[in-house]
C-alpha cells in the first residue's frame, strides 16, 4: 500500500475533480473512496482531507451525517480550485 501525505491526498482530489469539468475523467461517476489512488486510505483520512477542501473554498460540496457515519460529498471545484489546479499546473501530474 502507498502512503500519501495529505497535501497529495488534496492533489489526487482537486486533479480528479478538474477533470470532471473539462469532461476528461475516465471515472466521473465514482466515489472519492474508490479512487484508485485512495482506494486503500482510511477514509478519516480522505474525510479531513475533503472538510479542508471545502472550508478553504476551493470545492463544493459538504458532509452528510448519518448516526456516527459521515460521508463528504464534492460536486465541483470553485474558481479558486479551478485556478489553484491551472496555476500550480498539477492537472497533468
């Protein structure tokens, strides 16, 4: 198993998430989870990871709370992701 650290975590979710804008994901239906790249994190892990995410501004999305489970949802990248992604030119990475 890879270890990521959680600036690489972030990297794999805002690249994925570009991708789906430009329509140029070949998983766009698929659960941050199940990232190929992710798929073997603890999912607290990946959990942090989307909170920050989406309080730095740069997604969309929010957690949903169910009993002691919460399950982070992102449906896009904002204009600040979008050009954090152009900008440090990670998408091709």
């Amino acid at each position: 198993m890879e270890e990521y650290t959680d600036q690489e975590i972030k990297k794999i979710i805002l690249i994925e998430y570009y991708k789906r804008s430009k329509r140029e994901s070949k998983n766009p239906e698929m659960h941050m989870y199940n990232f190929p790249e992710l798929k073997e994190i603890d999912n607290k892990i990946i959990l942090k990871n989307v909170k920050y995410l989406i309080n730095e501004n740069l997604v969309r999305g929010g957690i949903d709370e169910e009993g002691e489970n919460m399950f982070p949802w992102i449906t896009k990248l904002t204009p600040l992701g979008i050009k954090l992604v152009e900008k440090e030119n990670i998408r091709h990475n």
